[in-house]
C-alpha cells in the first residue's frame, strides 16, 4: 500500500479517525466506521466513502492505526500515550504522523529495491520528501504546472532522466496535488505564501523545530548537530533516503550542498530557529565548521540548544 497513491488519503482526517478511536469506548471496524465519518446521506456518489476508505488504508500502511485479526480498529499504545488527554492536538498528531511515515526499521532506503517493494510502509512518500528537499529552499516555490525552476515536472525530467516515469516520486499532477497534503501535515513544506503562483517551498521548519525541542539542552558541534537531526529526520541531508537520491544522480539539486555548503533546507530552518532563541549559532575554528547557505554564508562550528527536552 502506497501512501501517495490512491491520492484521496487525508492526514487531517486521519488524525479525526484518530482521536475518535481514543476517546471512543465502542469497537469499530472498517464499514462501522466509514459509515460514521462518511454516512449514506452526505452524499449520493458512489465515490462517497473514498476518502475514509484511502485514509485508512494509508493510516494502517503507516502504522497509525491497527487492524487485528477480528477486523477491529485500534490505535496502538504508542501512538494513544502521545496524547495530552483526549485526543491528538495538531502538533502531536504532526509528530506521530511523522515518525510514523519516517520509520528507518520498516522503510530502510526507499530508493531500494524493485517497484513493488518500493510501495511498502510509506516508502513512496519518503522517496517525494527526499527529493523534494534536496531542491534549493532559496530558489521558487515548486507546484506541478509552474514554469522553469519551479516546475516538478520539469525538474525531475531533467534531475531522474534516467528513471522511467512510474519510478519517479511524482507520475502525475494528482501524485503532487496528495504530496502536498502530506508534506505540510509533516512540517516538512512550508505554503509560498509570497508567490502569486502558489506552489510549496523545500522549508522543513516545523519539523526541524520539533526535533531540536525534543532534544537536550547544551552545545554541540555542529557535525553533531546535523546528525542529530538527520537520524530523526531521514529525508535531510545525511539521512538514509537522502542518500539513496543522491546514488541515484549525477549530482546533488540543492547548491548548498554542490558548494560544499550546509544544504540550503537545513540552513535556512537552523537560521529562523535561531532568530526564534530556540537555538544559538557560534564560530570557534574552520576545523569544525560549516558554512550555512552559499559558499558566502555564515560559518557555524557549534550549535546551542537553548530550549529542549519538550515530550
């Protein structure tokens, strides 16, 4: 089971079935409860139960939610104790639904395997975030039809000439339009709120935040740092999934990372956290130091955790 195909799975909809599921004292299976959150009278299309029915088929695939052997759903303890009582809030949810679409232990390298392997777990989806991250955060926002740079199709023409159209992380525009909802519902996009032509920009602020919230307190050179967040974040720079693009390519989208730089979705998350006081950024030696952004840029040889340790 894909995660981006069939398209209608709805992250904010999953987190309802969620949070229904945890507050609820009643047994549900799978006709009980798309017949709750899709009943016969919203609608007389025969498509009415769509968007439950590929929820959850993506929330099962993902781990989110559990079907036992009887047919009834579950949320796993896991996923329940993340709940500050009575059900998910955005943020939580956020985090759930991540860890559970990045999970190293089911996925591995998305980038691996035959075709049929690669629509195990959220292999999909984590091929999408990978590449879609590795494009430059300070170039145009990116949407399907969009011109030149800021065109998905365009860009993985020319970046995985090589793959046939079906191994590529986005077939269609309606594989995108799917990608979209889950790459915000990650924290791992950010909407082109400046850009008349809308589109996502490569900006994994959110999630990079709830990261380095969740971490301790204190200094750490920056080489540190980074791995930190790419063992927690697969799909960044010196992640698993990223590497297996970048094994793929002739050489690496982002310029950051061409100009043996900080990759510029990194760089730019790390640089607003600091202008939030969430993190400190000093210089001590070139030795361990790393320049964020263009060859130009700031160099960084420690990062500081000023606010962390949040569950």
């Amino acid at each position: 089971m894909a995660v981006l195909n069939p398209p209608s799975a709805l992250p904010g909809l999953a987190r309802s079935i969620t949070n229904h599921l945890i507050r609820s004292r009643a047994s549900y299976d799978v006709e009980r409860l798309t017949a709750l959150f899709a009943p016969p009278g919203i609608s007389d299309s025969p498509d009415r139960t769509r968007g439950v029915d590929n929820t959850l088929r993506a929330a099962r695939a993902i781990g989110v939610i559990k079907q036992d052997s009887s047919g009834t759903l579950t949320v796993p303890e896991d996923v329940a104790a993340r709940s500050s009582g009575g059900g998910l809030t955005r943020e939580e949810f956020r985090q759930v639904l991540r860890r559970a679409a990045l999970n190293l232990r089911r996925d591995g390298n998305p980038w691996a395997g035959d075709i049929e392997a690669r629509t195990a777990g959220a292999r999909d989806l984590s091929r999408a975030l990978s590449w879609f991250l590795a494009q430059d955060a300070l170039g145009p926002a990116l949407s399907w039809r969009g011109k030149g740079r800021h065109s998905v199709e365009l860009l993985q023409s020319q970046q995985l000439r090589h793959l046939a159209d079906e191994e590529r992380p986005f077939a269609n525009d309606t594989r995108w339009g799917a990608f979209g909802r889950w790459a915000l519902a990650l924290g791992l996009a950010e909407p082109a709120v400046a850009d008349a032509g809308g589109g996502l920009v490569p900006l994994p602020l959110r999630a990079v935040r709830d990261v380095v919230l969740r971490m301790q307190p204190g200094k750490r050179p920056i080489g540190v740092f980074l791995t930190e967040l790419a063992t927690e974040l697969p799909v960044l720079e010196g992640g698993v999934a990223r590497a297996g693009l970048r094994a793929l390519l002739d050489e690496d989208p982002d310029p950051g990372i061409r100009n043996e730089s900080v990759d510029t979705s990194v760089s730019q998350s790390i640089l607003m956290l600091e202008d939030e006081r969430v993190l400190e950024l000093t210089y001590g030696s070139d030795a361990d130091a790393r320049v964020l952004g263009d060859p130009e840029g700031r160099k960084v040889s420690n990062v500081e955790v000023l606010l962390g340790v949040r569950r």
